[in-house]
C-alpha cells in the first residue's frame, strides 16, 4: 500500500498550492507591468495568470515523472539501507530538483499569459525594492505601489528587462 501511496502524494503535492505559488513569483526585485492598466485589469490579470498557471498539469512532465520513479525506487531500496536510498536519489535528482524544474514550467507558463496580455517584466530599481520590502506581504499598500509602478509608461520603458 506505502508504494501506491507515495506516487499519489507525490501527484497531489504537484497540482497547486500556495506553496507552489511562491515557487512561480516572478522574482526578486522583478515585476511585470502593462502602460496605464487600471488597478482593477491589473489584479485580475495576476490573478488569472497565476491561478492558469499553478493549475498547470505537470503529471506528465520530467519533474513529476523524476519525482514518481524516485518514490518508486526508494520504496524497493529503502529495505537495502540508506546508502541504497541515495545513490537512487543521486540518480534521478533530489526532489528540491525536481521542485525547482517543475517551478520553471509553471513560471514560464505565467510569464506566457502576461505577455499574451501585454505585460512587460522589468526590474526594480534598488529604492523601489527598498521600499517594496517595507510594505507588508500582501497588504493593499504593497498592491496599490506595485500597480503605481507597473502602470508607469516610463518606468517601464526605462526598466523593462530583455528577457522576458
């Protein structure tokens, strides 16, 4: 039972979650801004964006796959003892790995509904961060400085970065 048990943790710690949202931010000192978005298109924008993207179907990719067999494989060394156990995660890749790939298909997968949208990445400048930093994790003030600077044309303009 313990080895059909794990694949389906595994399955289920994939699909979204609030921990896997923070995996999919766009960044430190990063944003993504659209010239003269209203507040209101702005959060409803991220929102969707975000929500399309840790509801990603990541059951068929090489993270969800890697993390599958490793589960899989421990479960029949795990009986060998612990150096069994890691040479099988040495292998296939730690799960902080696989985490971390799977992230870049859901970050990518955001980034492609904001561009679709119109939305630009650009970088903070460091008194931005700064003062992003001081206003408190989600609060509506932190919202309302992001939107100010994401709405800015010239802000955009001047700190849009090339990769995005």
């Amino acid at each position: 039972m313990r080895t059909l048990a794990i694949p389906a943790i595994l399955a289920a710690a994939l699909a979204a979650s609030p921990a896997s949202a923070s995996r999919i931010s766009p960044g430190l000192q990063t944003s993504w801004g659209k010239p003269g978005v209203s507040l209101e298109r702005y959060w409803i924008d991220s929102a969707e964006c975000g929500h399309q993207a840790a509801n990603i179907d990541l059951s068929d990719t090489d993270p969800a796959r890697a993390l599958v067999l490793a589960s899989r494989m421990f479960d029949i060394y795990s009986g060998l003892g612990s150096a069994s156990s890691m040479i099988t995660v040495n292998r296939i890749g730690s799960p902080e790995i696989q985490w971390n790939r799977a992230a870049t298909i859901m970050r990518r997968d955001l980034e492609s509904c904001l561009t679709e949208r119109g939305y630009v990445k650009f970088k903070l400048t460091k008194g931005q961060a700064r003062h992003l930093k001081a206003l408190a994790a989600g609060s509506l003030e932190r919202r309302k400085y992001l939107h100010q600077l994401a709405s800015d044309p010239t802000v955009l303009a001047e700190q849009a970065m090339q990769d995005a």
